[in-house]
C-alpha cells in the first residue's frame, strides 16, 4: 500500500512532522537576519505568552527540553541580551528567567516575520478550515497530554 492511499489517521502523523519541519525552516530563514533561529525564538515567545519570571525548570518543559540543554541556550540568549536570570528569593538553587527590553523587541520581530508567513502560506485555506485545523489540533493536544498523565505513550 502506498502512503497516498494509506488511511487518513496513517498519514497524519507523518505528514504533521513534515508540514513542521517545513514550517520551521520557513520561518527560520526570515529570522536569521535578526540572529534568531528556532532554537532561540522559540523560549523568546514562551517567556512573553506566560509571563516573566518563571525558573528554568519550568521553561525546559514547555520548551520541550532536558536542562541542561536548556542551560547553554540560556547562556546564549544571555550573551545576545535578550533574557537575564535572576535567583529565585524562594529558593537559591532555582533561577527565574525575565526578557529584557531587548528580548521583548526580539520577540515583536519574531511576532512579526512569524505573520507575515503564516499569512503567505495560509493564503489557500478559508478562515473556517483554519478554524477547524485549529479545533482538531487542540484536541490532539489534549489527548496527548492525558496519554502522557496516564503514562502510554
């Protein structure tokens, strides 16, 4: 059987981490002008979507990385200015990362290109297919984390 004529609930899978890859490297090559490559936009915006001041260990997880990858990503946000971290007064061990101005202004650049080509490649879907895209995305998600609360994976 051929991928083409393999089931719908077969081919989504691959082709979602196809379209992602994709996606990414679209996005990518419109921010490298400005420094910024997934690796490093991406907790840019995670920072402004939930606010400052969250610790390491909690950025790791909605980043979806182990930390001490996260670390040396720190170290290089750090050194372009974008994200300073602070101790936390609770808990001397922990560290609590904020965006600086300059980490704010990356992320309105970010903000920006990200648009710009989403528009470009949605340009073909109506507003009630990206609606329901969205509303079946969200459910995939919810299901993948009560699969992850309930430990299969």
């Amino acid at each position: 059987m051929s991928f083409a004529s393999a089931p719908p609930r077969a081919r989504l899978g691959f082709l979602m981490v196809t379209l992602v890859r994709q996606w990414r490297r679209q996005v990518e090559e419109q921010l490298l002008a400005d420094g910024l490559t997934d690796a490093t936009w991406a907790p840019l915006i995670h920072l402004r979507a939930w606010g400052d001041g969250v610790t390491q260990k909690e950025l790791a997880e909605r980043v979806g990385l182990d930390g001490s990858s996260l670390v040396r990503l720190l170290d290089i946000l750090e050194g372009h200015g974008w994200v300073e971290r602070r101790a936390d007064p609770g808990d001397r061990r922990s560290k609590r990362i904020f965006l600086t101005d300059e980490g704010n202004r990356a992320v309105d650049r970010v903000r920006a290109t990200m648009l710009q080509a989403e528009l470009a490649m949605l340009q073909d879907l109506d507003d009630a297919e990206v609606e329901a895209m969205l509303s079946g995305m969200a459910k995939i998600q919810a299901r993948m984390a009560a699969l992850r609360t309930e430990g299969t994976p």
